[in-house]
C-alpha cells in the first residue's frame, strides 16, 4: 500500500520543483510527453513509469523524437513525493471530447 500523496503539494513539485509540465503540459495532457490525465495508472504502476520509464514508441514521439522521460530514482524524487504528485494529477479533469468542441465539430462536419 502506498501513502496517501497531498495534491497542493504534489501541483508545487510538478510545475515549480521538477517542471514535469514543460513535457507533459500544465494539465498534464499535452506536449511532448505521456498523457498523464486522466490518469488511468494505479500508483504502483504510475511509481514504476516513473521510477523506469519504458522506451517511446516510434509513432507517438513528435517529430520522430526517440527521447523518453529520465528515471527519476527515490533517491532524487522520494516516494512521498511522487505520491503527491500522483494525487495531483488525479485531481486534474479530463479535457473535453473533440466533438463538444463547436470549432472542432464544425472542421470534422466539413463546415
């Protein structure tokens, strides 16, 4: 079982401490690196992607990126730490879908 992470703290350690949003976007669903909202990982599985990050596969890296995510080892990034960080993208809402978008709807009508 693993501790229950504090999301004010979690938001400081992921925009101000480690900037994981200059990747993965302030709402964590956007940019060069793994969609992290909504997050569908447990925490353990969440702990270890992060703990050991898996190789990108070659269509999702934009512009034919091949760099993944470092591993960031407790040493650097404690679990309690990343506990929060976890809580904090679980308090982050989903985007909305493409076709509640009017612009959006419109382009994929043809209009």
């Amino acid at each position: 079982m693993f501790a229950q992470g504090d999301a004010s703290r979690g938001k400081t350690i992921f925009i101000e401490k480690f900037k994981c949003y200059a990747c993965h976007g302030t709402s964590g669903q956007s940019g060069t690196g793994a969609r992290l909202v909504p997050m569908k990982m447990t925490q353990a599985a969440f702990m270890a992607f992060v703990r050991l990050p898996r190789e990108p596969r070659p269509a999702s890296s934009p512009a034919g990126q091949q760099d993944r995510m470092p591993p960031y080892p407790a040493k650097v990034l404690p679990d309690s730490e990343l506990a929060d960080i976890y809580a904090y993208l679980k308090t982050l809402p989903e985007g909305p879908a493409a076709k509640d978008i009017p612009l959006l709807r419109q382009i994929g009508e043809g209009k």
